[in-house]
C-alpha cells in the first residue's frame, strides 16, 4: 500500500515490493527494464528490453531524500524505528521491502 501524505512524502506498507519513484517527464522518457522480483535488471536479451528512441532529458527527475523504517502507535503517531542507507535503497534508486517481511516505510523525495 502507498499513501501519499503530502508533496513529495510518502508511507509504503506490505511485503514483496518494490517502488521507482519518477517525475511524469522521467517516466515518459526511461527506457523499459525487465526488473526481477529483488528489483535488479532481469538477466536476459535485448530482446527483453524494449528501447525509446534516444533524445535528450530536459526535464525534472525524482530524488530519495530518507526512507525511514517507522512504526505507527494506536493514537496514528509515527515512531521512528530506524533510517534505511544506501544498501537498503539501493543507492537511492528505489524502495523494496523483501518477501516475507512485513514494515511501514516513510518516503521522502526531491526533485532535481
């Protein structure tokens, strides 16, 4: 589950997953990768990938400021529990929460 709480933050809830954050521009000028369920380019063809003819990216792309591992107490308050690094969001390239592990995650982004 994600909810948006505001302009550029975000609570990510569940298991199994994995989140790209792009700007509408970014989004609509990326090539299209086959990610594999760890959220890492699939091993495979060409084939698999499908390419966008190449032009130059003007545009504003999305950032990962923080991705903080929380917990939410019965009144709604955010605990922090502990800040995730750069192992855990992959250089800032996304958000996953493995399978099987169950966690609510704040998202806070930048555009650039």
């Amino acid at each position: 589950m994600l909810i948006k709480l505001g302009n550029n933050d975000y609570l990510l809830a569940g298991t199994g997953i994995v989140v790209v954050f792009a700007s509408t521009y970014e989004k609509a000028h990326e090539q299209q990768q086959v990610l594999g369920e760890d959220g890492f380019v699939a091993v495979g063809t060409q084939s698999d990938i499908k390419h966008q003819p190449s032009t130059s990216f003007n545009g504003s792309r999305k950032g990962i400021v923080s991705v903080d591992e929380v917990n939410i107490d019965k009144n709604g308050k955010m605990q922090y529990l502990r800040r995730l690094n750069g192992d855990q969001d992959h250089q800032g390239r996304h958000v996953r929460i493995a399978c099987g592990d169950w966690k609510i995650l704040h998202v806070r982004l930048y555009d650039y």
